[in-house]
C-alpha cells in the first residue's frame, strides 16, 4: 500500500520506490522538476515520490517511461514490492499467533 498525505511516514515499499526513481532521475541527468513536467505532471511529482508519498500506478509510469526505465528497473520494482509484502505478511502471521495465544485459556 502506498502512504498517504496525512501519513508522514512512508512505507518500507514507498521507500525502496523512491530510491529507486532517485537513481534513476540522476541516471537521467535532468532535474525531478524537469521529469515530471515532461512526464505532464506536477512539477513536484517526482520530488514527491522520492520522498516516499503516495503514487498512483499510472504516475509511476509516466515517470518510469519519462526516465527510459529499463526491464531490468521495473523487475527491481517489482521485487522490492513482492519483498515487502512477504514481509507484511509475515508480521500479520506473527501479530495474529499473538493474538490467539494472548485470547487462548
């Protein structure tokens, strides 16, 4: 799940996300300003994103396809994701073993 604007605290995915655009806007060479107008967004898009805030999928790949992402970039989006929702699923196996055995008599 993506953060929201009332959450300052981004998710461990939003996280990993926006490294992964940072370093591709520097791979880029232009400015996070400059990408994002390109891309027809906000000219903080992308300042957004690397600092964790919520994107919609189609932004996302707008800036993706704007900074020429490779296959190799998106399949290291998408394993950061799978990453991070194994682990949210582990801590909800371990918060509802919890739980149970906190109610069990």
């Amino acid at each position: 799940m993506v953060a929201s604007k009332r959450d300052p605290d981004p998710t461990p995915f939003n996280r990993l996300l926006g490294e992964r655009v940072r370093r591709l806007v520097e791979r880029d060479g232009r400015s996070m300003e400059a990408i994002s107008l390109a891309a027809g967004m906000g000219p903080h898009t992308v300042s957004r994103i690397v600092t964790g805030h919520a994107v919609k999928v189609e932004t996302l790949l707008a800036i993706l396809h704007e900074v020429k992402a490779t296959g190799e970039d998106l399949s290291a989006v998408y394993a950061d994701f799978e990453k991070c929702r194994e682990e949210d699923a582990e801590l909800i196996q371990i918060s509802h073993e919890s739980k149970w055995r906190f109610l069990a008599p």
